[in-house]
DNA sequence: ATGGATGCAAAGTGTTTGCAGCCAG
DNA sequence: CTGGCTGCAAACACTTTGCATCCAT
C-alpha cells in the first residue's frame, strides 16, 4: 500500500485516499473492472466516493501511464493497472478477460515496423476465443449427453 | 454493385436500397468511417435515410461478418467492411486508420494458440504510432525550424 | 401476403463537465 | 496558502428501442 502512494507520488499525482484506494483496486484484481465495478467495489470503504471520481482518476491513471483502458467491443471500458503493455484474450463463453504474457509479440511487432514505415508507439491486441475452462466444461457436456 | 446485393442475398439478408447503399459506402472506402459518416454521406442521395437504420444495418453486416465494429478507443466506433480480418494502425497524429496486410500475424497467432490453452476464434489488432506520411512531414519541419 | 426493414422520436447508457467546497503539498 | 481533487447534478454523445408504416420476397 505504501508502496503504490510512492508510485504515484513519482508520477507527480496527488496522494489522496480515494485516488489510492482506486488504484489499489486495479493493482490487485486481475479481473479488469470497470469504472462501475470499481466505485462498487468501494462504496463500502468510501460511501462519499462518487463515479466521477473514478472515471477522473482512471484518466489520470491513464495519463500517467499506470493504467490502460481495454476497448473490447463491451458498452463500458474496462480497465488495467499497466505493468507492462500485454495482449487480452476474452472468453467469449464466460466473459472472463486473461492477460497473456509472451514474448512472440514483440517479433510480430518487429515484423510490422519492417514491413511498414509505421513507428508503432504502443498497441492493443485482443484474442476472442474459448478458454481452457469453458472447453474442458464443454467437453464435459459432451461426454454427459 | 450487382455483386454486392449478390452478397447480401447469399447472406439471406433482404436486399433494401439503404442497405446496398450502406454496404456500398463501407465497401468503397478504405476510410473506416463511423456511423454517423456513412449517414452524413447518404443523406444527399437518401434523404429519408435515418441513423438509427444505418446502426441497424451496421449491426446486421457485422452478424452476417460483412463488416467488422472497430474499437479504437475513440468516443464512436468506425467500420469495416470485412474481406479478411486484419491489423489496423492507428496514427496519433492525423487520426488515420490504415489496414494492415500480412502474414506475421498467423505465425503470432499460432505461437499463442500453443503457448496458451485458449481456442482463438478471432482477434483484433490495433497499433498505435506515426504514419509515413505524418513522419516526413515532422523530418520536414525539423529541416526548416 | 407477411415477416422483416425503415424512420422517426424517445429512451438509455456510459462518460464528461461545471462548480462549490475541500484537502494534500 | 493554493492549485489540484472531490462529489454532486446536469449535460453529453453515441447507440438502442418502440412502434407504425412500408416493402422485398
């Protein structure tokens, strides 16, 4: 917790309660909330937190590079405290978002900047598809019909 | 043009006047325009031509897979009218969209399937950065200032 | 003939903004 | 102290929906 106070005191982001307690949420999900989720999440803890709040800090979360928001075709946002730029695979069976942490990206990136005169800058990449647990309940189904 | 309600048809998609023209415009152009450009570009030739069908019909091209919704991060989605599924490259500076043809994707594509357990049905690719274009023009105020 | 498409207006949803009061630095 | 942050409500922008009419098949 100190720790993430630091963090963004070093991107020159005021510390205050409800920033931290934003960004502490996105820090320890891997769930990839939406702005929704998160002013939920925290009602509790902060009953006077308001949602624009949320969508203010996320932006400048955002801004600072401590966050990057996944557009993946959902009506809201969902969003993601960046350690380092990653591809999303989602579920289209459970709606689950993965991150996928690999190094074959970054010859396809370098492939790319070749093939183009494109500088790419950043990316988003969004695999859609079947996780491992919504194939293996399926191959359950089968087995039970 | 004979083609396209050709391809509708195969579709099983009624063959309406404002549905060719959208299609028509979306497949065209190589702009990715948002909805409300295609609305704006057929109002003179159809001046009943609402948003909400253009919207409608968006949404029936994208289920039948004869465009794709991008989601770029932008306020408003844009389209494409889909040949292949392809990488888009997105320049910060002039806001272009450009499709991106080739084959390293698959290779990318194929590591991931292994790496991961996750049955990839499709995806979408976004790169972000300078256009060529965008790129001289900054080499070419450099060289004046 | 008839089921789906159109087009208008109204409603809906996620997100942003204005502004007064507040608080971290 | 002071500029930036909070929180409320109102405003916004894009998209969807309801429904009567229309038209492609």
């Amino acid at each position: 917790m100190e720790q993430l106070a630091e963090i963004l005191k070093a991107k020159k982001l005021k510390v205050t309660p409800q920033r931290l307690a934003i960004y502490k949420v996105l820090y320890e999900t891997s769930s990839h909330p939406t702005a929704e989720d998160i002013y939920t999440a925290l009602r509790q803890s902060h009953p006077t937190m308001s949602l624009a709040t949320v969508y203010k800090t996320l932006d400048a979360l955002k801004k600072s590079d401590l966050a990057t928001e996944l557009n993946i075709g959902d009506d809201s946002s969902r969003y993601d405290a960046t350690i380092k730029s990653h591809p999303h695979m989602i579920c289209l069976n459970c709606g689950k978002v993965i991150d996928l942490h690999t190094d074959s990206l970054k010859d396809f990136k370098e492939n790319v900047q070749k093939e183009t005169d494109f500088d790419i800058v950043s990316e988003k990449v969004y695999f859609y598809g079947t996780c491992k647990e919504c194939k293996s309940k399926k191959e359950q189904n089968k087995i039970n019909d």
